[in-house]
C-alpha cells in the first residue's frame, strides 16, 4: 500500500501528484451530485438490452470473429 493510499489517498491521486512535476500541475478533482432518477428526455439511454432473441439465429465464434475483424478494418483503413 502507498504511502498515499495510507492516508486516505487514492492511487489514481498518487499517480497524478507524481505525474504533476513532469506535466504541470495535477487536474483538480470535479467532485458534484449524481441524480438517483433518469430525467423522462434521456429514459430511452437506460433500459438493459435482453440478449435472448426468441427464435433469432445465434452466431458462431467464427461468425462473431468474423465481424469483428470487419470492424477492426473498418475502424483501421477508415477512421484513422
């Protein structure tokens, strides 16, 4: 355990107060309130997706890495 860590501290702050010399000084924390409840305009961002397509074809592995080797394409001649 750090000595950061000993005191209260985090390691994520440990690593920024080391950090803070070579690349200025360290971000200041935003610590604020998070809502217990969804606001009705953003509700549609938070049901769970149900993974058990009734009657729907499973993919095999091979299918599966087959798209995504498509998308690591797409992604590399594309997008970057």
């Amino acid at each position: 355990m750090g000595a950061g860590m000993a005191s209260g501290g985090s390691v994520a702050g440990d690593l920024a107060g080391k950090l803070a010399g070579q690349f200025g000084p360290a971000p200041r924390r935003v610590n604020r309130e998070h809502g217990a409840t969804v606001p009705k305009e953003y509700a549609q961002l938070t049901p769970t997706i149900d993974f058990r397509f009734r009657g729907a074809k499973r993919l095999t592995r091979r299918e599966v890495e087959q798209d995504l080797y498509e998308l690591e394409w797409h992604l590399y001649n594309r997008y970057t």
